[in-house]
C-alpha cells in the first residue's frame, strides 16, 4: 500500500477527513520551503501538494502565478524541488507528498530521470496539470514501477464515461476541481459540488480529493462533509505573499490558517 | 532524410489523438476536455458538410475578397538577378492579412455549435482584428487578449478592435507578449467554457485547433497552386513564408506537401541573431517540449521554464510552433530558417520602394529569406513569397526606428 493510500484509509477508518494544503517550492525563498512543510504538517497536514513554478502556469489564477513569479527569481527548478522533499523525507517519513504542476519542466528533465529522482526522494504523488491520461502512456509504467501515484483532475465538465476512465488510470485520489476556472478565483456553490461530488463517488471507489475555491473552515467543513479530503491552495499562497519578509509571521499565519479548518474538518467525525 | 509524403500519409494526419508523429497531442487541464472533444467531434462532421463548406467559400469570396492574386513581382525579380519572384497577395484580403481566413472558419464552427461569447489572443493585432471583425458581423461579443507589451506596440490595431466593438484585454502577466496572452486566454476559457468560443489565431494550441487552424489556411496553397499553373504552366519551385505559430505558412505549404519538386521554407523571427539568444526561432535554435495545448519545439531553458523571446515582429514573437511544422522539420520536408530583425526591415524596405507594396513586419521576414534564396536559384526557377500581411500596422515602429515622431 502507498503511503497515500495508507494515510487516507486510515483515516477514513478514524472516520476523519483529510486535510491537504498546497504550497509552491521556492516561494518565498527555497531555503524556506522545507521549514514551511514542516509547519503545515504541524498544523494538521494530511498530505502535503508542492507546487512546481511554471513560467506559465496556464490552469492558475494570478495568487499562484506570483508565486511561480517568486520561486523562478531564485531559478527553483524541478530537481531543486525533488531535493526539498528528500530533505523533508528525513525529518518526517509518515506525510505523503504529492507534486503539482505543469509537463514542460518534467519533459526536459526526462521521465525516467525525474521518476527515478522522484522515487529516491521519497515522493509519493505527482499530479500534472495538463497531462490528461490519454497522453500519459509514457509516464504511466516508469510511476507505476517505483509506486509513484499518478493523480489526475476530475471537473465539473468530466462526463460520466471519462470519470470512469480517469480513475482507471489514478491511484491515491482522484482530484476533483470544484468549479469552472483557474485556481483562486470563484467562490464555490457548496450544493453542487456536493451533488457532483456524491456523483463522482458512485462511479470511483477512489478517495476524492476536492480542491479550488476553500478558503476558511466554513467552506473546508462544507466540502469535507461530502468528500475524502479538501486541498486548500491560494489562501495559504496569498498568505506567504504577504508575509515574504517575516518568516516568524508567516509560520504563524499558515498555522492560524490551517487550525480553524482542521477543527472544522475534525467536528464533522 | 527527407520522406516522400503521401496523399494517404497525409490523411491520417493527425491521428486520432491529433499526433503529428511525436508532436501536438492534447495537453490541457480537464476542464477543457469535454468542450475540445465536443469541438473535434462537430469539426470533423461539419468539414465535410455541404453547407458549411459553401457558407465558407461563400465568406472567403465575398467577404475577404478571394482569390487574392498571384503577383508577378518584375522589377524585384531584375533586381534580385535570380529565380522570378512572385508574391502572394494575402495582404489584399480584407482586414489585410491571411488571419481572417481562419476567424470566417472558426465563427462559422461557433456558430454552428451555438456559441455567442468568442475569446482570442493576438500578438500584432491582426488576428484579434480579424477575429474582432467576424464578431462584429455575426453579433457576437468579442474579448481579444493582448500582452502589454503589444498593446504598445500595435496601438493601431488596438483602436481598430475597439471600434469593431471588442474589449481588448492588456496582459500584464510573465513577458507581457503573444505568449502570455495565450495563457490568459486559457484561463478566460476555462472559467467560461460553457458559453464561450475559443478562436485560436494560429496552427498551435490543442487538438484539434493546429487540424483546423490549417484546412481553414489551406485556401492559400490551393489557389497558389492553380494561380500558378495558370499563369505559368507549372508549380512553384520553392515557398517562402514567415513562420510565427505557423499559420500562413502551413496554409501555402499544405497543398504542396506531396509535390517533392516544390521546395518549402519557413522563416522564423532572428530577433537580434540566433547566437544572441534574442530571437523567437524555436525551430531553428529549440527543442521538443509541452506549451498551449501542444507538443512541439519551443525555447526554454535547461529546467524546462519557456524562454523570453524577442522580434521587431509582434506577430512572430512567440516561443512555440504548430506541431505540424515541427513534424515536416523532423521528417525533413520543409526547411527552417530564420532572418535578423535588421534583414528582415532591409525587406520591409525593399519591397516598398521597388514594387508599392508594404508587407507586415512578419512577411518582411519571408521577403528578405527570399530575396536570398531566389538570387542563387536559376531564371527559369519560381518562387512565390506569401506575402501574409499589409504594413500599415508597422509604421510606427518603422517610423520609431528611423527615429521619426509621427
Ligand atoms: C501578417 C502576419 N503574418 C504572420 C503572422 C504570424 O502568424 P502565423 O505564423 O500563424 O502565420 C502574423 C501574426 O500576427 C501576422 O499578423
């Protein structure tokens, strides 16, 4: 079992629901980047998602598109990123993390070299924004031989036959967006992604992750009712926007943060 | 290395996952899956739909002005001392560039699939312009993102997009340039794709843009082809066409595939000298990777980060390429080069003053390549040059150049 696996099964188990904030490497700084994933597992972390900076990260509102802006200042690449989470795996071997970003920096890097880096740095996810499955015929066995989960987007525009589909290719979770538009943007109609949550379910033993749009306890409460778990991204992004000079202040901001939601999320069990 | 292509080779192009050999594809978030299905599915259908195809060619005659002509290009020809140069007059369409052959076809699909709300991007204006101006005519609301950069750059083209009645959205994001406008458009898309019509201004994106980006282009290589036989009894030895995302120059190119006498050059933006790594010549100086929608070649760096790119040529500033150029490179069908900023304003310069005729900054590149080419051909050679667009856009930064205020 993946470590994926085993954490969202066992807290399915507690009855509980997952809690999974997205940060992206190299912002503020790279030297930040592993104290901050510490910080969030300390403050309720299920599963931590990485952000890889894109130069042109197409799927993201302007939140995370400064912060890709960021972490490019200090040229953070994908190995420099894979290096963080080696450096993460020493202090912490039970939280799984999954990278999040676009093709192109895994494409130049090569997919053997990055599945095997990846593998050797203890990673446990990768989700590619725009990799659908039907184009991941070539990374699909290099992940699935060193027990990588590939994690793929569900949307509000996913047909029924293509939800099935996907999920034949995810392991982990499946990773449902929500709402129609990039990350940061609208606030969600908490109904109809329970709706269409409820549907994904029927069709996926899969967990489901839901992700865009969460941004307090009151939404991640909403979301986690119907769900496996929430992925809260821009709030915490425009957090560390804010706090760039202040480590201390910034340490406890995320942690001001993420405390209400874990709360919020626990009092659902 | 070059393959002798095939009708039937060519027909199952690009398979059924919009595969040029290792390139194109479709690379994008899942929210867009559902609506680029859809739009394969009703393309494929309409293309050979009577109707469609006749309210198409209908459009193209009456509305933009086809056939443009096939120009015999004499006194350039005696200058130059070397094959006869003609010169296809795509900047005679209306708007004045080949654009607008592709914005008939697109909104014509929007109209069929029932869309009122159309998105696009542009680099020099011509293409928003273009898209701006079928808006205008079928009653559909019309937003065209721009990089800020262009937005200077191609203040002309701006105020000809606002009084066709467009919102022109500045692009404030990465380089500010043709790349970035496409990444808004994207997200534009996205968050609106239920109602919204995404008309791609050249041969790039996800499938199955490049597909219909191309047969909508194809208009110019198949009238070349007949012009040409017309008036001199034979085909073209070479094609010249300036290669931004590719667009113009797979619509001449494509016709030609199959007829291996006829040589086919595609010329990129130098910018400031390929050695510099100031230019946008992915082709010429790139390598394969993922952007738009798209597996092609494309400038980055080391890590995978897409290039800043730079050309006096807005149209022609773009990282990227249709995959199909990025196939017919590989398979050694068509030749890829590129022409400094500098050659490619001596062009500009030359055609003006030695036949009337002002191409566009982008064509300017494709005349100054040919100019080149055709002096160490032979007199009884031919080589048309696709002249893709009219100058006026370009006269101030000719003018800025020259360091005039007007
Ligand atoms: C006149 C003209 N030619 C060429 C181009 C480059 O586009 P493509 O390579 O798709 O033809 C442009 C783009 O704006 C243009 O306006």
């Amino acid at each position: 079992m993946s470590r994926i696996e085993g954490v969202l099964k066992s807290l399915k188990e507690q009855g509980r629901k997952a809690l999974i904030p997205y940060i992206t490497a190299g912002d503020p700084h790279p030297d930040q980047t592993v104290g901050l994933m510490h910080t969030l597992v300390a403050a309720g972390a299920d599963i931590i998602e990485l952000g890889v900076p894109f130069s042109d990260p197409m799927a993201d509102g302007p939140v995370i598109q400064l912060a890709c802006e960021r972490a490019l200042k200090f040229n953070t690449s994908l190995r420099d990123v894979l290096g963080m989470v080696k450096e993460f795996r020493k202090t912490d071997s039970d939280t799984p993390v999954v990278l999040m970003g676009y093709l192109n920096p895994m494409e130049a890097m090569g997919y053997e070299a990055f599945a095997d880096a990846a593998a050797d740095a203890g990673l446990d996810g990768v989700l590619t924004v725009d990799l659908p499955p039907e184009e991941a015929d070539q990374v699909a066995p290099l992940f699935a031989e060193r027990k990588l989960d590939p994690i793929f987007l569900l949307a509000p525009t996913t047909t029924d036959e293509r939800i099935r589909a996907i999920s034949e290719h995810s392991s982990g979770y499946v990773y449902y967006v929500s709402i129609k538009g990039v990350t940061g943007s609208a606030t969600i109609d908490v109904d109809e992604v329970a709706r269409k949550v409820a549907h994904v379910h029927e069709l996926t033993a899969l967990p489901v992750g839901v992700g865009f749009g969460i941004r307090d306890a009151e939404t991640a409460a909403a979301v986690g009712r119907v769900s496996d778990g929430v992925i809260v991204g821009s709030v915490l992004v425009d957090t560390i926007a804010r706090h760039q000079t202040d480590p201390d202040g910034l340490r406890k901001a995320l942690t001001d943060l993420l405390h209400p939601m874990r709360e919020a999320l626990d009092s659902l069990s | 290395m070059s393959v002798k292509l095939t009708e039937e080779m060519l027909k199952a192009l690009p398979d059924a996952k919009g595969h040029f050999g290792a390139f194109g594809g479709r690379f994008v978030s899942e929210t867009l899956m559902d609506s680029l299905m859809t739009l394969e599915r009703e393309y494929l259908r309409l293309k050979d739909d009577p109707e469609f195809q006749a309210t198409f060619d209908k459009d193209l005659a009456d509305y933009v002005g086809r056939p443009s002509p096939l120009y015999f290009a004499e006194r350039l020809t005696r200058e130059t001392g070397g094959a006869q140069i003609w010169l296809k007059r795509e900047d005679l369409n209306h708007t004045g560039a080949h654009k607008v052959n592709n914005t008939i076809g697109q909104a014509l699909l929007a109209s069929f699939l029932g869309k009122k709300r159309i998105i696009a991007e542009t680099g020099a204006g011509q293409h928003g312009v273009a898209t701006a101006t079928v808006c205008a005519r079928l009653g559909l609301e019309c937003h065209v993102f721009m990089g800020s950069e262009d937005v200077k750059r191609q203040s002309l083209n701006v105020y000809r997009m606002k009084l066709l009645g467009a919102t022109v959205h500045a692009v404030e994001s990465g380089t500010k340039t043709l790349k970035d406008a496409m990444n808004d458009a994207m997200r534009d898309w996205v968050a609106n794709v239920d109602e919204t019509f995404y008309i791609i201004g050249t041969v790039a994106g996800p499938h199955p843009y490049p597909l219909l980006v191309r047969d909508f282009q194809s208009v110019i290589g198949r009238e070349t082809r007949r012009q040409s036989l017309e008036k001199t009894g034979k085909l073209p030895d070479a094609l010249v066409a300036c290669v931004g995302g590719g667009s113009n120059a797979i619509g001449m190119f494509y016709p030609f595939l199959t007829d291996e006498s006829v040589e086919l050059y595609g010329v990129e933006a130098g910018g400031l000298g390929i050695e510099t790594g100031q230019h946008a010549a992915p082709l010429c100086a790139g390598r394969p990777g993922v952007l738009h929608g798209n597996r092609t070649y494309l400038m980055e760096d080391e890590n995978g980060q897409i290039a800043g790119t730079h050309s006096v040529s807005a149209g022609l500033d773009y990282p990227g390429v249709g995959p199909e150029h990025s196939w017919l490179k590989d398979i050694g069908r068509a030749n890829y080069v590129s022409v400094t900023d500098e050659e490619a304003l001596d062009g500009f310069r030359k055609l003006t003053r030695i036949e009337g005729i002002m191409p566009a900054l982008e064509s300017a590149h494709a005349v100054a390549y040919a100019l080149k080419l055709a002096a160490t051909m032979d007199k009884d050679q031919m080589l048309v040059i696709n002249v893709s667009g009219r100058g006026d856009k370009d006269i101030h930064t000719i003018a800025q150049l020259d360091g005039i205020e007007i």
